[in-house]
C-alpha cells in the first residue's frame, strides 16, 4: 500500500484561514487606537506592508465627516507612523484624500512606478471622525490576495463600533467613558508611539482645562455646537498628535500630554490658553477659563489625580470670584467697556 500524497490546500483556503486569524487577533483590542495599532503592527510583521501613516480626519466646523464633498473643508491629522521617525506632521498625498472623499481604498504608485501606496479610509455616515491609512505597500501581493476583502469591511465596523463608544457627539474628542475605562491602554500605545518618536525619558502629565461659556444656557443650539467645535479644533492644533484630548463634561477638558522636557506641560498649557483667548467668545468676555496641571506617575491613579486638579480649579474659581465681589464700584466701573 502506497501513502497518498498529502492534498495541499488550495490559494482561497489560505486566504480564508489567514483571514480568519487576521479578525481573531484584531477582535483583542478593545478601544480605537489599540485597534490600529494592531491592524498596522500586523501587515508590518507580514511584510504586506513596509510602513504605514494613519490620520485622524475631522470637518472643520463640525459636521458629519461622511457628508463632506471638499479636501477644504477637511483636517487631516496624524496620529500614527510606523515605523517612526523623527519629523513633524505631514499631510497625506492627494491620492489618499481623493480616497477619502470617494470612501474608497485606491492604489497608488510612486517614483517611476516604484512604490506603491494603498490608501483605505474609514468614513462613518454619521460621525464626526474618520481615519484615514496610508499603507507602503512592500509586497507584489495586493492587500485583497493576502487578506479576504470582507476582512477590511470588517476591520472598518470595529474601528466605526469603538469611535461610537469613544467619541463626543458634539466635538469628536474622547469623552468620560474613555477617560474612565480604557485610560490605560490609551496610555500603553501612546507611550509606545510617543517614545518611539522623541528616544527620551517620557513625562505624563494630566492637564485640566474649566471652559465655563457664560451664555450657555441662553445660546442658540446652533451656536452652542460651533462654539465647542472651535473650541475643540483649538485644543487639537495646540496640543501634539501624541496628546490625548478628552471631554469630560459640558465645561471640563482633560489633556493626557506627553513630553521629554521638565517644563513641557507648563509650556503647552500656557500656549493652550493663549490660543484659547483668540476665540471670538473669548474676546467678547463671554467665556472663562481656569487651568491645573499635576503629573501623572502612574496612569491606574488617573482618576485620583483628576480629583485634585479638580478641586485646584475649583479653588482657582473661588478666589476669583471672591476677588471679584471685594472689587470697588468704581473698579467694576471702570472695567465695564465702553458703548461704541
């Protein structure tokens, strides 16, 4: 009796079962930027890809990124390149926001047809955040042979299901439920990336921006939302790609801020609220702003560490008001500005 020889199995069955280790792996990841972490670390370690760039994508004045018909309208910001280097942000190639705007993936090839560059958006039909992933491909293999093209549809639900969970329906900035339970992993990746980057001694720090609008209660809805919009596009531009933003109530910003320099967080909060100051309702006294900062030694302590910067501010507003209400008649007089 002669052995039979062992039946290989076919190119589809391959794809099938990588497929399906591919979604298995992912399925571990439980928040956003874990996620791409993963799907990015994954093609990397199977040489599909040699490198990748990914982009958070928001609409300047807030509205549902999936009804967005103009690059102009669009801020692409990146918060994610592998393997790293040490360079400033850079906006993604035309092709990749053509591909966005279609919400499409689109192959693209580079120098001479020497490299090619595949780029695969994620746009949700009623979010305000996208990504976008702008992957060098390193392989003569299209990424829909190394992997089931349903696999991606896949990866695009879980990444939509998280940012769902994660985001603020106003702003698009992470909001309590992230900042209470999954902080950790937050941090786990963004040491990883931010370390990777700057190749020095990382300092956490958690800052604590009280936004009090005076007329919140009186402006129109419309109003209200374009407000915290800008509000929010402040925060993102003054604080690196690294720095986690969350929104934590109607007034209270936490900024997880990483940096290699003793004075770091010092620096950028004082540039946050410069900025802040430009706003149209800031310049109209129609706003206030009080701020703390304390370090974040160990991120599992995040909450007891949010509760003292909360009572810092809260002791900031006090004083304040109490200087206020010891102010002379002719003092408040003169502050008031003059009828033009």
């Amino acid at each position: 009796m002669t052995n039979s020889p062992l039946i290989q199995p076919s190119k589809e069955t391959l794809i099938y079962r990588r497929s399906f280790s591919f979604l298995n792996d992912l399925s571990k990841y439980r928040d956003s930027l874990s996620l791409l972490y993963g799907f990015s670390s994954m093609l990397i370690k199977a040489k599909v890809i040699s490198s990748a760039t990914i982009f958070e994508v928001h609409h300047k004045h807030g509205d549902y990124i999936g009804k967005v018909a103009d690059a102009k309208s669009l801020v692409f910001n990146e918060i994610m390149e592998m393997p790293w280097q040490v360079k400033d942000s850079k906006e993604p190639i035309s092709s990749a926001v053509d591909s966005f705007l279609a919400h499409r993936p689109v192959s693209h090839r580079l120098e001479g047809n020497k490299r090619e560059i595949f780029c695969f958006p994620i746009v949700p039909e009623l979010g305000q955040v996208g990504y976008l992933l702008q992957l060098n491909v390193a392989t003569a293999m299209p990424l829909d042979r190394f992997l089931y093209p349903h696999t991606l549809v896949i990866f695009q639900n879980m990444l939509k299901l998280c940012c769902n969970m994660e985001r603020d329906v106003n702003t698009g900035l992470y909001n309590r439920q992230v900042f209470e339970r999954t902080l950790v992993k937050f941090v786990k990746v963004g040491e990883i990336l931010t370390q990777q980057a700057i190749r020095n001694a990382l300092k956490k720090s958690l800052v604590l921006l009280n936004i009090d609008l005076l007329e919140r209660e009186t402006m129109p809805l419309a109003n209200l939302v374009k407000t915290e919009v800008q509000i929010a596009d402040a925060l993102r531009v003054n604080f690196r790609n690294s720095d986690l933003i969350f929104r934590i109530s109607d007034e209270e910003y936490i900024i997880l801020l990483f940096s290699n320099q003793d004075d770091g967080c010092q620096i950028a909060t004082e540039r946050c609220r410069e900025r802040l100051q430009t706003l149209k309702v800031f310049e109209q006294q129609k706003a206030n702003l009080t701020s703390a900062h304390l370090p974040l030694l160990d991120e599992k302590n995040a909450a007891k560490v949010f509760s003292k910067l909360r009572l810092m501010v809260k002791e900031q507003i006090q004083q304040e008001d109490s200087a206020e209400a010891k102010q002379s008649p002719a003092d408040k007089a003169t502050d008031k500005p003059t009828p033009a």
